[in-house]
C-alpha cells in the first residue's frame, strides 16, 4: 500500500543520466524516509523508469514516470519535466534515441578540447564512467578528478565544462513545441522546472502556456522563499500545477538531499488529474 498522504519529491536523477544511484537505491531511500511519492526526472532517458516503478512496488512507494529535457528559446537554456507519461511510448522513445547519440558526440566534443589543452580523457573511460546511463559532463568531470586534472568535481564543470567554459560544447536540444508534443503525445503532463526569477517575464510564462505546458515546479533548491512566492502566484493566475523537488544528482554537487526540497501530495494529485492518457497510470 503507497502512503495516501505525506510530501513528494518529484525531481531526482539516477545512474541512467547524471545521477550516481540507481533507481532502486533512489525509490528505497524515499521509501525509508517517509516520502509519498517520487519521480526520476533523468536527462533525455527513460531507461530508468521500469526499475523504478518497480522498485516502488516493493518498497511500498508510489513512483510517478518522469524526464527532463532541455530547450533553448532565443539562446537562453530552459529545462521542461514531463511527468505521468507512458514509458512505452513509440514516438518518445524514438526522439530519446536520436538524442543519445547526440550526446555522445557532444561528450566526444568535449573530450578533443580537453585534449587540446593537454588534459588526456580517454572516452572509453568516459563511457564506462556513464555505465547505463546516458552520457554526460558529470561523467567527464568524475573522469577529470579521478586523473588529477582537476581538485573536485565542482572544479572540473567551473574551470572546464560549464556553460561558456573554455572546452563545452553546446547541448543539442529540441524545440519547446516538439517537447511539448512528446509528452502530451505520451498521455504525460509538461512542467517549466526551476524558472528562478524568469517566471516575472510574462511573455515567456505565457509563451510556454501556450504550447502546453501545464505546471511549474515552485520547489527547488535553487529557489528562495521570495522566488516560491512568485512562482506561486503566477502558478495560480494561470492555473497551473505547482511541483517540486530536490534535484538530487549526487554528493559531489548536492543542493538539497533526497526529500529535503518536496512537494506537497496535493501537487502529484493535481498532475494526475492533467495527464490526458489516463490508461497506462496505475
């Protein structure tokens, strides 16, 4: 029986992205600390949602299926969750394909300006850093630290990879509507994850509205009590679901643990109620 009551965190990323837990480490560890409800929102993957849905079958948790992706509006890099979509899904699973690949040739990107300013980063190495999930700069960065080019992680992504730092490579990301289209298409609800103090800019709030996207996440660690207040608001004037969470990837660049940052049940209630498949939720 899932706990009917109590808080969700519905913004956690595992191994199959750029996360170091498994789905089951993730799910068993909400489980023992009294959440609800969960979602492993991974980068342009799926490939985790099976073992978390079953996962949460046997640690007694309701897991939500979920995903991040990225999109650029006019040069400016914003993220959409999708939530209680079908993971079976052709059409999504296909566009998550072609994007894997280009990830790869992003990371290979990467690695050749590294290389260029004598940091050697075989990929295979980068690659067996991934494992199963798909490849990612916090594999390359593990992969920098471990080599001693770098004292931290945190260092590798400042110095090196970060956006605008000497070796990124631009993400290859999918237009808002085509996001959009994707999960609706897939029974699923779309949400702007941590719009920060961007939520003020109505004509992009209202953009994103119109092309389908029914919530926004208010709860994240980036965010302060007076950035909540706003999101709140404007979630409300607009009528959309408020979400939430932590945005556990790993210790190295932890913000908030796992349930530290929530939502409330109402809000996984209210993305239930907005998912316009309804037959492949439990």
């Amino acid at each position: 029986m899932y706990a009917p009551t109590g808080p969700c965190d519905l913004h956690l990323h595992s191994h199959y992205s750029d996360g170091t837990m498994s789905p089951d480490e993730l799910v068993g560890f909400a489980a023992s600390i009294g959440l609800s409800a969960v979602s492993i929102t991974d980068h342009d993957t799926m490939n985790g949602q099976a073992e978390a849905l079953e996962a949460g079958s046997r640690h007694g948790i309701e897991v939500v299926t979920g995903i991040e992706f990225s999109i650029d509006d006019g040069g400016a890099s914003h993220h959409i969750l999708g939530y209680c979509f079908d993971h079976a899904d052709a059409d999504l699973s296909a566009a998550l394909v072609s994007l894997a690949a280009q990830r790869i040739e992003r990371a290979r990107g990467i690695v050749r300006l590294l290389a260029d300013r004598g940091m050697a980063v075989p990929f295979e190495e980068v690659l067996a850093e991934a494992g199963k999930g798909s490849v990612g700069r916090p594999h390359i960065a593990r992969v920098l630290h471990r080599r001693g080019y770098v004292a931290s992680v945190p260092e590798a992504f400042s110095r090196w990879i970060s956006d605008g730092a000497p070796c990124d490579v631009p993400k290859t990301t999918l237009p808002l509507d085509d996001v959009v289209g994707l999960v609706r298409g897939a029974g699923g609800v779309a949400v702007w994850a941590h719009p920060g103090w961007n939520v003020k800019k109505s004509d992009l709030l209202d953009r994103f509205v119109a092309a389908g996207v029914r919530g926004i996440e208010v709860w994240h660690p980036n965010h302060s009590e007076r950035i909540v207040e706003a999101i709140a608001a404007a979630a409300r004037e607009r009528g959309l679901v408020m979400t939430g969470g932590s945005d556990y990837h790993f210790a190295e660049i932890m913000q908030a643990d796992i349930g530290e940052i929530a939502a409330p049940r109402e809000s996984l209630d209210s993305l239930r109620r907005e998912a316009s498949g309804g037959s492949h939720l439990p």
